[in-house]
C-alpha cells in the first residue's frame, strides 16, 4: 500500500532521521508485495478453506473443504487477477490478489498497490449460510495481548451488499490433545470504505485485540478473514469482495489507533500531532511535530521519531531552522538539539507527556524548567496510513 504520511516536502529532512533501531519483530507480517501477477498461489502459507451452514446465520456445525487452482485462466484475466479456487470447474468460490488493487486503465497502481482479495461463495443453496475463509496458523509461545490489524479497502466490483458480511476473525484451537475444541473465537466486521474509482479508493486501519492467557500457550492461533453469504438474502452470483494489505500479529501496544492531534484543554494553544505506523519490514515506528513557544512567546516547531515499546514512546526532538521561504534548500537546514520526552498512553485516547530540555532549548529559547506529567487527550484522530515509506 503506497503511503503519504511523510509530507512530501519534509521527506529529506525526515529521511536522515529514520534509525535502524533494533526492535521486536511482529509475529507475521505481510503486505503482498512481493507477489507477481498471475502466480499460481498466494504464498506465504496462507490457507483457503469453503465452509456450508445447515442455517442462514453461519451458526451451527459447518461441513467444508479446502481450495485447489481449477487452472482456469479466464478468471477475470482483464483485470490482471489471479485466484485459488475452491470446488470443481469455475465454482465461483473466488479469492486470490490484485497485483495492484484498482489498477488504471493501463493497469498501474493509483492509491493501492498488491492487495489480498477475499469473495464470498456465490453459489449456494437457498438457505444456508456460506463462508470462505483466509488464515494463518501460529503456535501461541506465551500469554500476553496480541493484536490481529490490518488495512482494508473495498474491491472494485462492488460493495458487500444484502446481508453479505465481510469480517476478520482469531481463533485459538486446542492442539495440545488433538481434540482442536474452540477455546477463544472473536470476530471483527471490517466495513471497507466505498469507493467507484482508483482515485478514491482507500483504506481503514483495523484491529483485534486479544488476550491469551498461560493456559494457552501452546495451542494453535488462527487469525485471518472470512466473507458470510446467504442465497436467500439475494446474494447469488454477486460479484462484491474486500480487499486486504499490511496484515500484521504483534504484541500489542500503541500504533496507528493512536495517531491524531493531542493537547492538554486547559493549556490551548500548544500540543502535538503524533503519528504511529511501521516500516515496511514491520518494525513499529513513530514521527512526532510539537507546536509550542520559547519563553518570550515565540512560536517552534519541533520533529521528534521514536519507536513504540509497549504503552510508552520515547522521543529524542529536533527543531529544523535555516531554510528560506521561497528557496527550500534542504541543505541549508540545521537541526538543534530540541530535548527528550516520553508520551505514556493509557488508551488511544489518553496520554501523559514529560520533557526534559537540552542545553540548546534551554539557552537559546528559555526552556528552563522540565515539563512532568502533563495530562493529554486526543482533539482528533488522524486517518494516516499505516506504512511509512523513506523514499517517499
């Protein structure tokens, strides 16, 4: 997924400031980038499976099978799709990539790139519910919250319609005596923003946040997508899908949920917008703008980056001076020392915000005193991508 965070007019000032910062890796990361059109499979260990309801709510015992490549290349060939199809001959059990989503018309990505495309079954009888699902499968190594996220956009061919659900799904299966019994299941719709065109097409940032307690260390986690139909809800052969990138399990902690504008509402005037987001190798990653003033009521402005640990981000500040209007030279720019702080989030609505000042702040703008424990809220979120990009 293309990204435009890092304002394209800072990317130079950003792009020598990004560290290689030795952080936990997530758990699983893809973003399907590295997927060519036309490939056979998907990759990645991905797994397709077809389940049939004996009801139309998708309640009860389902009986299923998994996907085989009917080879058939007439699959929507046009639009430059490949899929893994489930059942016999062209069975309309569709799901594979877009390599890239919402192409133009010579078939160049416009807002998205390489995408995961999940359908639901078309074809069903008249009262039964049907489910295709998309997953991973990890062994759980150790309790804890992990977070299931993800970005979702809406497919080209139409909006999940009449009844047809589109969600996201964990599942933790009792491996450990082979009775593979549901422990935990938790669902999530994803709603994909609408769109009719590749230049508004995008995406929403999702998640699930879960809790696996000791007893489940050991047993077998499943997370990925799914996409119900019910035939008499008047979805037979519907041609609506969702599409999915940047698919992500990792401890949880702050990120994307948590960026916006944040102040403290008794002292308005000042505040931050804080950004939170991953590289695209995964490695979380955070760029911080501080709007304040120096002691004779002077405006700064100050850049900080950080990398999330848990609830907390640390942030070592740089105030850019030098660069004149009209010239944009970023060589002329000098980056001062602007201090540290660390934001602590107790939700991604709340924060509190210390400062400890440099030798610079304190000399050159009057930053005499350290700023403790000063409460924030978030004004607004920040609909920001989810990938930062260096050489954007």
């Amino acid at each position: 997924m293309k990204s435009t965070t890092l304002v394209s007019n800072l990317a130079a000032l950003f792009s020598v400031w990004f560290s290689s910062t030795a952080v936990a890796q997530p758990l699983f990361f893809d973003d399907f980038e590295d997927r060519v059109a036309d490939q056979a499979t998907i990759g990645n260990l991905w797994t397709w499976y077809d389940q049939t309801f004996p009801d139309d709510q998708c309640l009860g015992n389902p009986t299923g099978f998994g996907p085989y490549d009917d080879d058939d290349p007439s699959d929507y060939e046009a639009d430059n799709r490949n899929f893994q199809t489930a059942g016999q001959d062209d069975s309309y059990y569709r799901a594979g990539l877009e390599v890239p989503a919402w192409a133009d018309d010579a078939g160049n990505p416009v807002n998205l790139d390489n995408m995961l495309r999940v359908y639901a079954n078309q074809y069903n009888p008249a009262t039964t519910c049907e489910r295709v699902l998309i997953f991973q499968e990890k062994v759980l190594f150790q309790a804890g919250t992990l977070s299931f996220s993800f970005d979702v956009a809406q497919d080209r061919e139409g909006a999940p319609a009449n009844g047809e659900r589109t969600g996201a799904f964990i599942k933790v299966l009792r491996s450990s005596d082979n009775s593979f019994a549901t422990l935990k299941f938790e669902t999530l719709d994803t709603n994909p923003p609408a769109a009719t065109t590749p230049q508004d097409a995008s995406t929403v940032s999702r998640a699930i946040n879960f809790e696996v307690p000791q007893e489940y260390v050991g047993e077998l986690l499943q997370f990925g997508f799914f996409n119900d139909v019910v035939e008499n809800l008047g979805q037979s052969w519907t041609q609506s899908a969702a599409l999915y990138d940047n698919v992500m399990l990792a401890p949880a902690g702050i990120g994307p949920a948590h960026s916006g504008s944040w102040y403290n509402p008794d002292q308005s005037g000042h505040g931050f917008s804080i950004e939170f987001g991953y590289f695209v190798d995964g490695t979380p990653y955070s760029v911080v703008y501080w709007y304040t003033y120096d002691s004779a009521g002077n405006p700064i402005f100050m850049i900080g980056q950080g990398v999330p640990v848990g609830d907390r981000l640390e942030v070592a500040f740089q105030s850019p001076v030098g660069m004149k209007f009209g010239e944009f030279n970023p060589a002329s720019v000098t980056r001062e020392d602007g201090g540290t702080a660390v934001f602590e989030f107790s939700d991604s609505d709340n924060a509190v915000f210390s400062y400890t000042p440099s030798d610079f702040s304190v000399d050159e703008w009057g930053h005499l005193d350290a700023i403790e424990s000063l409460p924030l809220i978030k004004l607004f979120g920040v609909p920001a991508d989810t990938i930062f990009r260096t050489q954007q």
